[in-house]
C-alpha cells in the first residue's frame, strides 16, 4: 500500500522537479552556446545567456556539414535497423515460445549470451563478412580442396566475393539482430494464454497466419516500444557508420559532426558544432514525443 500525503507528494515533485533539471541542463548549455559567436563561446566562463547568433549558426553547420542528405541517410539507416529488429526479434521469440525442437532453450540462451557482446568487441569480425558476405564460403572451399581441384580441372579460380560496403544493406544488415527484442516478445508470448493458439488452429490458421494475425497486432505496443529504443540506439551508432562508409555520399548525421571539427591546429568552433549538435539531435527527439505515449504502454502494459 502507497502512503499518500502532502508532503510525500511534494518530496516526489520536487524529486522529479530536480531530474528535469539535470537532464534538460546539457541541453540548455548546447542551445546556448550555439546561439553566440566564436569569441564568446570560448569565454571562461561562457555566458549563460542567450546569443543572438542562433539561426546564423545553424545554417552554417547545415551548410558546412552538409546535413541535409546526411539526415536522409541517418533516417534510412535508424529505421531499417528498427524495422529489422522489431520483425527478426518477434519472428525469433515465435519460434523459440510455439515450437518445439530440439536445443531449443541451448538456441534461446546462446542468443541471450549475446548481450554480453556488444558491437565494439565483434567490430572486426563484422566488418570482414560486410566486406565480403562469401568470404566464409570461400574459406570452406579452399580448406575442402574444391578450389585446388576446380582449377587444376578447368584452369579456372574460383574467387567469391560480395561486398557490403558504402551501401544502406551494410550499414543496416549486420546490426538487425538483438538479444533485448527477442527476450522481451518471449516474455510477452508467454503471457498469452493457450486457449489463442488453440482457437487459431481450430479456424484451420497456420504458423504464418498466425503470426502475422494474431501475434503481430497483439504485439504492437511491444513492437512501438522496441521500435523506438532501436530507433535511437541506431541513430546514434558512431563507429559502425564510420568504418562501414567510406563514400561520404553514404555517410550519416553523427558521423558527418566531425566536419564541424578542425582537423588541424587551431581554435574550433564550438559554436558551430553545437549547432550541429542540435540539429542531429532533433529527428530522434520527435520520434521518442511521437511514439511516447506507445513507448510507455509497451514497457508498463500487458495486453491480452
């Protein structure tokens, strides 16, 4: 039971009132310093009033970073990279919670275990198959001895190579699947009373049209939640984008920050980066206001 009275409800606002602050004080301090000109800005200390250089600031970063394809190819990259989560985790949990096969939980947990590997520590191995997606083929052919025997048969070398580099398939394909979506639908799948699979399988519906006409619209709040985090984490990925583009064309909103950057000796432009900053940072702002209200309902609801 939850005691309530006044002064715990105003120990909890102010409580609240003090983690508004706290979170919104690195962005007041950007805002800021984007709105002043470059002596300003390096002033010790920066003045925490607002400049009037504001707008002037963001067209030069939206100009100098050239921001507008860049964001293009960030949005193509954060959605294909959530799209693919969101769809490769559920369709992973609906195997594991409604099959039956054998080293079913040794697949689940191999694929929990994961989780302890983050990008960072497989960035090696991952960029090796982006460069050549067959590279594993043409290993197991030439340790078999198919390559040596094909080209001392036809005098022809069998050298297989498809790379995925400077393309939206390499940035997003290698990131899609995830550990954390495929346990919270398990979770959620096995909330699901049996009494639905049954009465699926007596209108005479499959496994596929079981999954997309039941499981996916039960899903969707699941699906809006996963989404959005996935959403976010994608679009702030540094390193991937950045070994994985090598063609500027190709490059994405948080990689393309470090154009803001001098990369010589010299005084650099804060101001101007924040700028940057800001406008990076808007695209996936709306979407966690957008998708708020499913966002909360996907992690705190239980629909059935």
């Amino acid at each position: 039971m939850v005691e309530r009275s006044p002064i715990l409800n105003l120990i909890s606002q102010l409580l609240l009132f003090l983690g508004l602050l706290s979170a919104l004080l690195p962005f007041a301090i950007i805002a800021i310093a984007a709105s002043h000109d470059l002596r300003t800005v390096n002033e010790v200390p920066m003045p925490l009033t607002p400049g009037p250089y504001f707008w002037d600031n963001i067209v030069e970063a939206w100009n100098r970073a050239d921001l507008g394809p860049k964001i293009v190819n960030s949005i193509v990259f954060a959605a294909g990279v959530a799209l693919g989560k969101v769809f490769i985790a559920a369709l992973t949990a609906f195997s594991i919670v409604y099959f039956r096969y054998w080293g079913k939980m040794v697949v689940f947990w191999a694929i929990f275990i994961t989780l302890m590997l983050p990008l960072e520590v497989r960035i090696v191995p991952t960029y090796a198959v982006a460069a050549n997606v067959l590279s594993p083929y043409q290993a197991l052919l030439d340790i078999s001895g198919i390559t040596w025997l094909v080209r001392q048969a036809t005098g022809i070398e069998i050298a297989l190579k498809w790379g995925l580099l400077n393309s939206y398939t390499g940035l997003i394909l290698p990131l899609i699947a995830t550990a954390t979506g495929t346990f919270l639908y398990r979770q959620f799948f096995l909330t699901l009373p049996d009494e639905l699979t049954e009465a699926a399988r007596m209108d005479g519906a499959g496994a596929i049209r079981f999954f997309f006409d039941v499981l996916l619209p039960l899903s969707r709040t699941n699906m809006a939640a996963l989404g959005t985090i996935m959403f976010v984490w994608a679009w702030n990925q540094y390193l991937w984008p950045l070994l994985v583009t090598t063609d500027a064309a190709h490059g994405t909103a948080v990689t393309q920050l470090k154009e803001l950057i001098p990369q010589t000796n010299g005084t650099p432009d804060w101001h101007i980066a924040m700028a940057g900053t800001l406008i990076v940072m808007l695209p996936p702002l709306v979407v966690v206001i957008f998708m708020q209200r499913w966002f909360v309902r996907g992690l705190v609801a239980a629909e059935k």
